[in-house]
C-alpha cells in the first residue's frame, strides 16, 4: 500500500517505521525543518521497546510531494490539523482514503472541510511514544488501533486500512462504534494528559497522589455528561476504572510521560488542551452543563503555556 504520513512525530514516526519495515511504500511529511534534515541524513532512529532500530527514510515538507497515495495518515497535532489538510489538499484524490488518529474531539468537522465523507477514517490508538529529538523516536508500548468508517460505503477501505496495520506489526482492529472509542479515549487524555502535566509527573506517581480516583472520575463525569448531549453513552464506573487502570502497575507504560507533558513541560508547546477538557469545558457551557472541573484544568493549563511559553506563542 502507499502511504503518506502527514505529521512525523513520535507517533507519525512509529506508524511509518513500522508499515515500511512491512514492505509498504510510505513517504514521510513534516513542517518542522530539523526533524525533515535529520531524518534524510541518518534515517529514523527508532528505539523500539528499548532496542535501538535505524530506518533509511526520507521525509518531506508537504509542498515536496505529488504523488498520490492509497492511504495518507494524519499525526499533526489537533491545533495543527486544518493547516495540514490544507497543505496536503493536492494529495487528495478520490481514491485517497484519509486516517485521522488524532488525540481529542471535534476533529471529524475539520476533515470534512477537505475530504469527502467516503474517504475519512477515524480512529483511535493507546500506543505510547515520545520524540527523543530530530529524527529520534521511541515507542515504549503496542497498543490498540481501532479503525472505522464514517460512512458505510467507507467499510471496505477501512477493513482493508485495518489489515495492513495490523500486518505491519501494529496491533488493530475494525471499530463498530468508533464515536464511543474516540470518547473514551478522550477520557484517558482528559485525566492523563491534563493532570500529569499540572502536577509534572508521570502516570505512576499520578495513582499515588491522595483523592486520585476521586478526582479522575470527576472529570469524567464531566466528559460523560457532554458525551451523553452529543449521542455518545459512556458508562461513569467503567471508564473511571479503565483511566485509574493507566495508574497501576498492571499498565506497561506507567513510567510513560504523556504527550502533553512531553508538549508543555518537557518541550515548553502549546498544548491540544483545547481538544479535550478545553472542548468539555465549550460544549459544556452551550449544553448549559456544570464542567467546573474542565473549566478549571482548561484555565490552568492555558496558564501554565502562558508561564512558560509566553503570550502569543
């Protein structure tokens, strides 16, 4: 299969090693110029549960390429979306079936500004990576990709999306409620992604921290009860049970810093905030729902970018 991966990050970066190493043709993009350089002068290198791996790739910035492909997988972060289907929009052709794997909500919108209905996947994946540096990544766990359609004349194109990942090594299967899946996996970045990076630690010392249960299902009866608006039922108990889960030891990752972290505190980004408590928080006050808690983690988080990255930035 021919693949685009429009967004070589840490996650970007795993997806392509791995369905390349699996003998499909996939080409690289990336708007950041020293990860672009990096990786055309020695390749990806990809430390792949712990063992160090070097990968001959070449990457791109989007303008670089006119090729078409059966398959471009988007792994920009969520503010940086709109602008990545619009530098790719010549990639788009009628036979270009598009993989959004974004963490957050909403995103689903935003494609189809650009892309027909038929042609979008959406999915949602548990692996965790992180960018080591230009061109340096590593995974640290295999987790679930769930894939599916949002049309149903969309099924074939996915199932077969489904194969290939899974064929490359990357554990995947077909979603029948993907709306459910991206939820609940909103959940698990609302409360992992939100408070690891307020109190500045990884998803261990979080299960360690007094009230900690009673403060993960807070949020996520806030995130249930906008779900819940937006047609989407998610069941209180099993997702508090299933985010306190990524807490314990039983969880491979636990020592994992999560993405936002990696973004505010480790890399002084912008955060995909917005995205999550953030979009609860919005949706929260149009529904005329109490998201005290979102409101608060979103102002918090807002403030911490302001601190460390300054405004405008």
């Amino acid at each position: 299969m021919k693949v685009i991966i429009a967004g070589t990050g840490a996650m970007g970066a795993t997806y392509g090693s791995m369905l390349k190493k699996a003998g499909n043709d996939v080409k690289f993009l990336d708007l950041w110029q020293d990860n672009i350089d990096a990786i055309n002068k020695k390749g990806i290198e990809f430390i792949n549960l712990g063992k160090k791996e070097i990968l001959e790739a070449s990457a791109y910035r989007p303008s670089e390429v006119h090729d078409t492909a059966d398959l471009i997988i988007v792994f920009t972060k969520s503010m940086q979306l709109k602008e990545m289907l619009s530098d790719i929009k010549h990639l788009l052709s009628d036979k270009t079936g598009v993989l959004c794997l974004l963490n957050g909500l909403g995103h689903i919108d935003t494609l189809k500004e650009f892309v027909k209905p038929e042609n979008i996947l959406m999915g949602v994946t548990v692996l965790t990576a992180g960018m080591k540096g230009p061109g340096v990544f590593e995974v640290t766990n295999y987790g679930n990709t769930e894939i599916q359609n949002i049309t149903e004349s969309g099924k074939e194109r996915a199932l077969k999306v489904v194969e290939t990942i899974n064929n490359s090594g990357l554990p995947s299967v077909y979603s029948r409620d993907i709306l459910f899946s991206i939820w609940r996996k909103a959940c698990i970045n609302g409360t992992m992604n939100a408070c690891c990076t307020l109190l500045d630690c990884n998803m261990r010392k979080l299960g360690k921290v007094n009230h900690c249960r009673e403060l993960l299902g807070t949020i996520v009866e806030e995130f249930s009860a906008v779900a819940e608006k937006e047609g989407v039922n998610l069941n209180v108990k099993e997702i508090t049970d299933l985010v306190c889960w990524y807490t314990t030891e039983e969880f491979k990752g636990v020592d994992h810093y999560p993405s936002m972290h990696q973004d505010l505190i480790q890399k002084n980004r912008k955060t995909e905030i917005d995205y999550l408590n953030g979009y609860v928080s919005k949706k929260g006050k149009e529904y005329g729902i109490n998201t005290k808690f979102c409101d608060l983690i979103t102002i918090l988080i807002h403030g911490r970018e302001s601190v460390l990255i300054g405004e405008g930035k």
